[in-house]
C-alpha cells in the first residue's frame, strides 16, 4: 500500500524511456493508487529498473534535478550490493 512505501529516499535506478502528459495515458487500478494523475502532469514509462537492496534518503525537489554526488555515490553502492 502507498502509505508503507519509503519517503525522502531513493529506491531504484531506472531508464526514463517514455514521457506523456496524463491526459494521454489509462492508468490501470494499480497505478492509480500511487500517483497523482490529474490533467496537467506527466507520466513516465520506466525500464531497465533495478531496485536498491535498502533506501538512501535524499530530499528531492520538484521537476527533474541532480542527485548530489555523495547521494549517487550511496544510490551506486546499495545497486552494487544487492546484485
């Protein structure tokens, strides 16, 4: 369920392969749960992903931003970790 999921943190790598505004898109029962899908926004297709073996928190921002590098540091060695 949503409010169990980890918050201030990042939880995956992944490849950013498709972008749509949410009018274009049917999220199904799932997805609906988990994201904000009102007109206006914007969905990501996501591929390739790969799951840390434990959270490393870092404060995000709206829009696209750039990790710190001691943040991606952490995010390489939990993917090295868990692999």
């Amino acid at each position: 369920m949503p409010e169990t999921l980890p918050r201030g943190a990042i939880v995956c790598m992944c490849e950013v392969t498709e972008c749509r505004l949410t009018e274009q898109i049917f999220p199904g029962e799932v997805e609906a749960l988990y994201g904000d899908f009102s007109p206006g926004r914007y969905a990501f297709k996501l591929e390739n992903v790969r799951p840390l073996r434990n959270p490393v928190q870092c404060n995000g921002a709206l829009s696209l931003w750039e990790v710190p590098l001691h943040i991606w540091r952490q995010v390489t060695e939990e993917l090295k970790a868990g692999a």
